[in-house]
C-alpha cells in the first residue's frame, strides 16, 4: 500500500456544479460494451472509491485493511474521492446514527442489517468507539406525545418513560419499550464515517481526495474499467488509473449517466435539529420513536429523538421527496420543518425547551432511495470493474459496514460471503426492463 496522505489534495472544487456537467463513462472504442461480460478473474490492484459518507468509507475501509495483510501489500492502491470539502458532511454527518439489529426481519434486507449491527460491536471494541464515536447501546421506546392534550400529572410504575421526558405533550397513554440494550444502539454518524477513515489512512493506506470531483469513468477498448478522471484545481481533468471503481454518492447518483440509464435513485429530504441541553447529565440514554399530534390536528407525525453521549439532543422528523441539488453543500433546511421539530423538543422535555437547549445545528440531508426500496449494492452490468453501492435509505449508517465488507469481498474475491448480494444487483433493474 502507498503511505498514508501519498495522495490527498485540499483544493477546493474547480468549477461551479451544473445540471448538465455531469459525470460519464467514457469508452476507448466505438463498440458498445458487452452486457454479459464477466468480473476478471484476478483481483484488482487500483481501486477509486466515489464518495466520501459512510458506504464509500466502510467500503474503502475493508478494501485497505483486507489489502493490508496481502503478500505485497505495495502492489495494491486504493483512493477515494470525495467532492466536497471534507467527508460525511451530507446524509452520513446529519443522520440519526441509530441501530437496531432485527428491525428489518422478514425483508430482503434481514441479513445485511443483522451482519451489519454486529459488525458495529465490532468496530467499537476494535475503534474504541465508545470514547471516538459514541458508540452505546440504547433502551428505545415508543411514546405518543399530544401538542393539545393534557399532560397527566402522575406517572404510573410501570410506566417506561426516563424522567426526562416530562414535557406538557406527555399523555396519559403508556410508553412502550421497542428495542433494549441487546438489539438496539446508536454512533454519531459523522464521528463514526470520521474515525473509519482515519484508521484506514494512518493503518491501511488510504489515500483521499477531497474538494475534487469525479467527471468521467474510463472504460478500454473491451469495456472494462481503466481509470477516472478527476477534475483538476486548473480546470483541466487528471486521469487516476483504476482497474475498479465503485460508486457510492447516495442520492447523487444519478449525476452518473449511466447509472441513470440502468436504475432510479431519488432523494427523501430530512430534517432535524441538535439541541445542547443546559442539564445535560440528566439526559438518559433511551432512543424515543414518537408519536406526536400537533394542536392543529391532522395526522399525527412521527418525529425521533436521540441523545447522545456527547451531550446533545438529536431531533429528526418532517421528510419529504424532494428535488436534489446539483451540489450536496447547497441542501438547505425549510424554516417550516424546523419550527415543527423545535414544537416537538417543547412537547417532549423541559429539558429541550428554548432557554434550556442551545440550538446547536438546523440542518437537512436526503436519504437515498430506490423505488423498490432495496438497496443498490454489486457490479454494473456491461462495465467489468464499476460497481456501485447505494439506495439505503434511511438504513444507511447501520448498514454500512456489512455493505463496505460485503463489496470488498466481492471486488477481490469475486463473490460475497459475508452478505448474499443478489437481491441487491444492479442487474434486476435490467432483467425487469427486459421482461416488459
């Protein structure tokens, strides 16, 4: 592997992003590329990670620590590439960060959740992510919250709800106990994407690149992958050779022509709120799934509440489908989404209420999503050594390591044995075009 930082750069992007500069795959020959070609047999020895949140980290994590304990392990190189200024700064730095290990059972997804929760117990021992990022268990509770009704006075013994959820919106409905400490957890998102990536350069010899984007994928004359190009701080384009590429900028893959072409990736714009609590101490570690009605009336929303053990409260809700902005710096919150979270942090807690809480973060992200709901997650029909992983939706931090191992193995290897990837293929979305 190259030493750590052999290949990082801090430039900022060199020009502006617009809708009709996007990136392509570009192919040496004339021909079109061969829809049945097969993986090379010989694992490859560059590698270009596409983005910089958590499936392209865990991703390129397991690729470098695997690549690490090889023969020759300086025959190998792996970077990644991320256009903004730094990683996790979208969906992976303004999640939930919470995990739950069979809250996906009786789905396509069963396996790659309970994989993936696991293989988060792992990383905190070996990350010490307790002190890194936050890494703990959770009790998790279901609590309906009325914004009009009467708070009741007294509480019941076998209610389950911490002391400090005592806010006016607390009903006379019990609490219900949906997750315990064995099958529920939580990270902060954006510590966690951080600390993976930090190992994976001082131990594993990552290289990153940041504040630069990819513009093309490059394909040889018999359609498989030779490199990227990577713009440059002077407006031109570096060539970075590859022999595999994978694709993983959540719901900015369809800036990718030809992922566009194959399957439908759109975004769910989320919002949340960070509060600071000023008795923070106080703050216990249960994970609240609410279900809160508003004075107005209407249907009741279903906003969460997670604190964290740097002190601080995370409050998400109000998700819509929305258009995706070209670029991922520019996702901003609407001022009538937040005002309801903060309505939520009032109905909930004294402890959240204005002159209680610092509001720290207003913020917004999109979850990627596909339309059959199941994650994108192997190889690109036709271009031998492009793959691409995304489409979790809001599944994406509990997800990612069992995604980045399970690609890892299936770059060098050739196959999963982590994870059976097939209910993920890119492939479906062909063979469904080509039964209709």
């Amino acid at each position: 592997m190259s030493p750590a930082f052999a290949f990082v750069s801090f430039l900022p992007p060199s020009k502006p992003f617009h809708p009709w500069s996007r990136p392509v795959i570009r192919c040496s020959s004339p021909q079109a590329p061969n829809m049945d070609r097969r993986s090379a047999p010989n694992p490859p020895r560059r590698i270009v990670v596409v983005g910089g949140g958590v499936i392209g980290v865990c991703t390129a994590y397991f690729l470098t620590k695997r690549l690490s304990t090889a023969s020759s392990p300086s025959d190998y190189h792996v970077t990644l590439v991320e256009q903004s200024a730094a990683v996790a700064t979208a969906a992976s730095g303004k999640a939930g960060g919470f995990l739950a290990l069979d809250w996906c059972d009786g789905g396509p997804v069963q396996d790659l959740a309970r994989a993936s929760f696991v293989l988060h117990r792992s990383l905190a021992e070996e990350l010490e992510g307790g002190r890194s990022y936050g890494y703990r268990p959770v009790t998790t509770l279901s609590v309906p919250i009325s914004e009009s009704g009467s708070p009741s006075s007294t509480r019941s013994t076998k209610d389950d709800l911490p002391a400090w959820v005592d806010g006016p919106g607390r009903t006379r409905q019990r609490a219900r106990t949906i997750g315990t400490t064995e099958n529920t957890a939580q990270v902060h998102p954006q510590l966690f994407t951080r600390a993976l990536l930090d190992k994976a350069v001082r131990d594993f010899g990552l290289d990153v690149v940041v504040g630069r984007r990819v513009e093309a994928v490059n394909v040889d004359d018999e359609g498989r992958v030779k490199s990227v190009g990577i713009a440059g701080g002077g407006g031109g384009e570096e060539e970075v050779e590859a022999e595999a590429v994978v694709v993983a900028v959540g719901p900015w893959s369809a800036s990718f022509g030809l992922l566009r072409n194959v399957f439908s990736v759109y975004g769910l714009k989320a919002h949340s709120i960070v509060l600071e609590p000023r008795k923070k101490d106080e703050i216990t570690p249960h994970a609240l799934f609410l279900s809160f009605s508003p004075k107005e009336g209407g249907p009741a929303l279903d906003p969460e509440v997670y604190p964290r053990p740097t002190g601080e409260v995370y409050i998400c809700g109000m998700s819509a489908r929305e258009d995706i902005p070209d670029d991922p710096d520019q996702v901003l919150p609407n001022p009538e989404s937040i005002r309801m979270l903060k309505r939520v942090a009032n109905a909930v807690s004294t402890h959240l209420l204005e002159g209680e809480a610092q509001v720290k973060a207003e913020q917004a992200c999109f979850l990627p999503c596909t339309d059959d709901g199941i994650p994108v997650i192997g190889q690109l029909p036709g271009i031998p050594g492009c793959y691409v992983a995304t489409g979790h939706s809001c599944w994406g931090i509990l997800n990612g390591p069992a995604t980045g191992a399970a690609m890892a193995e299936l770059i060098l290897d050739g196959r999963s044995q982590m994870v059976n990837l097939d209910a993920f293929s890119p492939s479906r979305f062909v063979l469904t075009q080509k039964s209709r």
